[in-house]
C-alpha cells in the first residue's frame, strides 16, 4: 500500500490544488504529481479530473477521501491518547462521588506532588469498568471478586441526616419517622428501603414516605436539601463528616450505621504504571482514613 501517496492525496484532495499541496508537504509539484500516478496505477482507477484552473475528485476518488480522513482522524485520536497517557491520570467515577469525596482528595495529591495531572470524568452511576480511562471509581451493592488485587474498596456507610434547626424544631426518632419528610437521592428510595429494612421498620410506613419524599436525583443534591433544612436525607458518612463537624449537618436519630454497599476503585490502563500506583495507594489510604 503506497501510504505516501495517500498522504498527498488526501491534501491534494483538500486543496483541489497540486501546487498548494506540494506547498503544504514541502515537495515539488511533480513529486506530488508521481505519487498520485503511483496511487493511481495501484488502485486502477482516476482519482482526480484535471482541469486548467483545479483539480477534483473523481467518483471513486471521492469514495476514497472519506475513507483516507476517517482513517488519518483515527490513527491522530490513536496517537493522542497514547501521548496523553502519559501526561496525566484519567478517572472515571460518579459525579456525587467526585464532589463530596473525590475533589478534596485529587487537589490535596496534586499539591503534594506538584507534576501530578489528575483528570476526572464525573457522570451518572456505572457498573462497568471501561478501558477509556486509567481508574474506574463505581459503586456496587455487593462485594467485587478481588483475586487479583488490584481493587480498594470504600464502604457506604449510611446515617440519617438533617439540619440542626430541623432536629430542634423537629425532634425525630427512629419510631417517629412516619412524621417526617423525608429526602431521597433517587426516585425510587432505594436507600431508604434497604436502609429501613436492616433498622426493622415497618415497611409500608417507609413505602409511604418514600412515595411522598422529596425525590432528588444525586446524594448531593439530597446532601444539599438535608442542610437547607427541607427534611431528613441518608447519607454516606464520608460523604458529610465535614458538613458535620463544621455543625451544618447533625444525625438526625439514633441509629446504627448501616453499610449498604461499596465504592470500588479499579487501575485500567496498564500505561504510567508508577504514577498510577502511587495514586492508587493515595486514594487506599484516605479510603481506608
């Protein structure tokens, strides 16, 4: 495959111009001009239709184009990320999870070790680990098989929550949550329920206040609700230990802690290992804080 010769022919195609091509490649016109014969000679058909004033693609040439830019758009994209892997560290996790625990921790390594160039995608919840990024952060209700080792784990330990005035105002108990409302992360309460459940309420008084809840749609923005004093929230201790110390959140009711599930880190990319592992272990180590 004559690849110097699709290189010019994708310019030449761009300019419409064998000049302005051989311009562009720092060559002469005729070396332009001999491989695009050389193309041409290959494939068995024209590529371009020559005229005084312009050159343009031929039918099949035009075919071709597209597949020459595509495939150029691709091997760039390709070179990129292999550069890029080795300028900073990509993670993936949830954005709850990026900005009431991830955040503090990323700027607090990035000063510690000043080259660190820590890069988070933070979207909706994802069970998967992909391979477009060096760390996946999920959340999972059940424990992930860890043969290898090469997961750390963060607990979801859930404690109700509500404002300081509320619980004044309010008082709540845990037998007296049938008079509160209260604040779900999700639409349907799923933590609620699982968490009302292990405290052995009744189920359809928790059904009732879940159908009649305040449904927001992330643990922060029910973390947010819970301070502006709209109700009571289930929150991750991780999540709101700082809020609690500073006095902007207080436990709602005596209660145990309740561990619903898990949030996992996973090393992806097997690119800068060293940088990765050292991330690695400074996010075990605040895990495990």
């Amino acid at each position: 495959m004559p690849f110097k010769g699709l290189q010019y022919f994708e310019v030449v195609a761009r300019h419409g111009s064998f000049k302005l091509a051989a311009e562009e490649s720092h060559v002469t016109p005729p070396a332009i001009s001999q491989q695009i014969k050389i193309l041409e000679d290959y494939f068995g058909f024209e590529l371009f239709r020559r005229s005084p004033q312009k050159v343009h693609l031929s039918e099949q040439g035009a075919v071709l184009l597209r597949g020459v830019q595509s495939s150029f758009d691709l091997l760039n994209h390709t070179i990129d990320q292999l550069v890029d892997s080795n300028r900073h560290i990509r993670v993936r996790t949830t954005s709850s999870f990026y900005s009431m625990w991830l955040l503090p921790i990323v700027v607090e390594y990035e000063n510690t070790y000043l080259n660190a160039d820590v890069r988070v995608s933070a979207g909706i919840e994802n069970h998967t680990f992909t391979s477009n990024h060096d760390i996946e952060i999920i959340y999972s209700p059940v424990p992930f098989d860890n043969v290898d080792g090469s997961l750390f784990m963060i607990p979801e330990r859930l404690i109700p929550v509500c404002s300081p005035a509320y619980r004044q105002l309010k008082e709540p108990s845990l037998h007296s949550l049938g008079q509160h409302r209260l604040i779900l992360n999700s639409p349907e309460g799923y933590d609620w329920h699982k968490w009302a459940e292990a405290q052995e309420l009744c189920p359809d008084t928790i059904q009732h206040l879940t159908n009649h809840g305040i449904k927001m749609i992330s643990d922060a923005s029910a973390i947010e609700a819970a301070m502006s004093g709209m109700g009571i929230g289930l929150a991750n201790i991780s999540y709101v230990r700082s809020h609690i110390e500073s006095g902007r959140l207080v436990q709602a009711c005596e209660a145990p802690v309740f561990e619903l599930g898990y949030h996992y880190g996973k090393k992806i990319s097997h690119n800068n290992t060293t940088e990765l592992n050292r991330f690695s272990e400074f996010l075990a180590s605040k895990a495990c804080a």
